[in-house]
C-alpha cells in the first residue's frame, strides 16, 4: 500500500465531516398535523403540463405588404396525420397540432411573427387566430430544397385548442413577417373540417 493512501482517505472522509458541519438541523414540525417547510417547492404532479392556448376568435388578416403565395412552405397536416387530400377532418373540440415549415427564401432567413389562420369557408363563417408557434429543426427540408444550415429551424408547430371554434369547414394557412419586412403567406391550400 502507498503510504499516501491512508493520508488521502483521512483528507477525504475530514472533508466529508466538514460538509454537514453548518447545517443547521431540520425544523421540527409544530401544531397538529404540521409539516417542516422544505427548502424547494413540491412540484403539482395533478396539474400536467399547461394546457394549449385556444384559437381566438379574430377579425379578418389583413395581407397587406404580401408579395402573394410563398411556395417556400408547406403545412403538412394536424395530429400527425398528413394532408394527402385538401382537408382533414376531426370532432369538435379537444388539442390540435397543426404543422409544418416555412422559409423566407429571398431573406435567407426563417420569418418571424408567424400567425396560424383558420378562416371559415362557405357558409361557415369566422377567423380564428394563434401566435403560439413552436419552431422545430427541419433540416431535412433545408438539405433536400438546397437551403443553407441557418435555415435548418424552419419547422413550425401550433398547438391549439379548438373548443371554441364550430363546427364548419375551415381554411387553414400561416403568416410571417420576412426580412425584408413584407409578409410571407404559406398557403397550400389545406382545409379543416370540424365535425359538429
């Protein structure tokens, strides 16, 4: 054995002493039924995670300073499953996740302010509106359309509540601000329907 062993393992166990030293000792519970405070709040398990912001009823968007259609974007379908006809259909109410990607490819750069719009078509009337965007890495996108790696964080989620939308058949589309400071409008053409 090294003779600098049992110095070492003296040192370590003087410092592991000392680490509890200064504590003071734990309160002691007073009154009936009394519980010592902790030092760190108890998480709420019951409440789960915060629930999703609820498409707001909103007035007609204005496109105004939209240099038309960007085909730079896609939205690809709600709750995972993809837009392969123009519409997609669910019962009313409950949390839906609308996503998909866009580019500003004149900017060279991923828009900002995006605003998911769902406008009533027909005889449904009303817009509904969200600014709760979650980017998303995307870098296949970027890598299969020849964009550079700034633009890898194109995708985009929105995860709404539709509880206060009726029942009805809704376009669905996304608005952003390029760089250029023109709006961006990714329009596929995609519809919503709700199901009374």
């Amino acid at each position: 054995m090294n003779l600098r062993t049992p110095l070492l393992i003296a040192a370590m166990a003087a410092t592991l002493a000392a680490c509890g030293a200064d504590a003071p000792p734990p309160a002691a519970p007073t009154g009936t039924g009394a519980v010592a405070p902790t030092a760190e709040p108890v998480p709420d398990t019951l409440s789960g995670p915060p629930p999703a912001p609820r498409l707001a009823a909103s007035a007609p968007i204005s496109l105004e300073g939209s240099t038309g259609v960007n085909d730079d974007c896609n939205v690809e379908g709600i709750d995972g499953k993809l837009f392969t006809d123009a519409s997609l259909s669910f019962p009313k109410g409950g949390t839906r996740e609308i996503g998909g990607w866009i580019v500003d490819k004149a900017g060279k750069a991923i828009p900002t302010n995006l605003t998911l719009v769902v406008a009533g078509v027909g005889s449904t009337s009303g817009v509904f509106t969200s600014t709760a965007a979650t980017w998303l890495d995307r870098a296949g996108v970027a890598e299969t359309r020849g964009y550079g790696p700034e633009l890898a964080r194109s995708g985009f989620s929105f995860k709404v509540d539709t509880a206060d939308v009726p029942a009805g058949t809704y376009h669905v589309f996304v608005v952003g601000d390029a760089a250029a400071g023109n709006k961006l409008v990714c329009d596929p053409g995609r519809q919503l329907v709700i199901e009374g």
